[in-house]
C-alpha cells in the first residue's frame, strides 16, 4: 500500500482562530446568500467535491435539485431545509434528483461532500 503524499489535517475540535485563517470564498451562485466555501478537493467528472461552508446568520439559498448525492455533517450551528432542523453532531445525507431549499437563521459550519452538480430551479 502506498502513503499518499500529503495529508490535510483541520483540527476542527479546537477552532480558535482556525475558522478566521480559513481563506473563505463567496458561495453565491444559484442564489445563495450568506454562504462561504473553502474547498478541500475537487475531482472527476462530474466533479466530486469535498468542501468546508459556512453559513453566515441569516444565510439562505432557493430551491434547487441535486444530480448527485449531497452529504453534510454539520460541525456547528444549524440549518433548516424542506426536510427539517439540522443540528451540530447530524449527517444529512441528499439522494440524486432530491430538491430542496435551506436557510440558517443563526449561522453554521458544515463538511460537505457533493457527487455533482446542482441545478436551481
């Protein structure tokens, strides 16, 4: 087995400071608002992507359809969707061709692993 040849470690259970050293990008396609990304990785085609986000309190985004699986872990914070309330600690987990909307009234941090695109509607 081989090593790989670099390893990415975030140690997100002490976050002092480590979110404000994050180089954040606007996340404002489709819609979204109050939305920031870091990606971690992205490859393949159709893209797979690995990224931080952080919603800012009050950020949202319109409905849109998934063409890939979307998993999140919610790190901290939380998020309400079509589908409910998402805490810190739960792994919400979007088939291919599932469609919803979401908004953050008091802001969160997610790890987010998409299997393609998304499509506003």
């Amino acid at each position: 087995m081989m090593s790989p040849q670099l390893v990415i470690k975030l140690p997100l259970s002490d976050t002092t400071g480590l979110l404000d050293r994050i180089d954040w990008q606007q996340h404002a396609t489709q819609g979204r608002s109050g939305a920031l990304i870091h990606e971690i990785y992205r490859t393949g085609r159709p893209a797979r992507r690995l990224a931080l986000v952080r919603f800012t309190p009050g950020s949202s985004a319109p409905a849109h359809r998934h063409l890939g699986h979307e998993t999140i872990h919610v790190l901290g914070g939380g998020f309400d969707d079509d589908f409910g309330s998402h805490k810190s600690g739960d792994l919400v987990v979007y088939p291919p061709d599932s469609v919803h909307a979401w908004s953050s009234p008091r802001g969160a941090l997610l790890l987010v692993l998409w299997d393609g695109p998304t499509q506003l509607l």
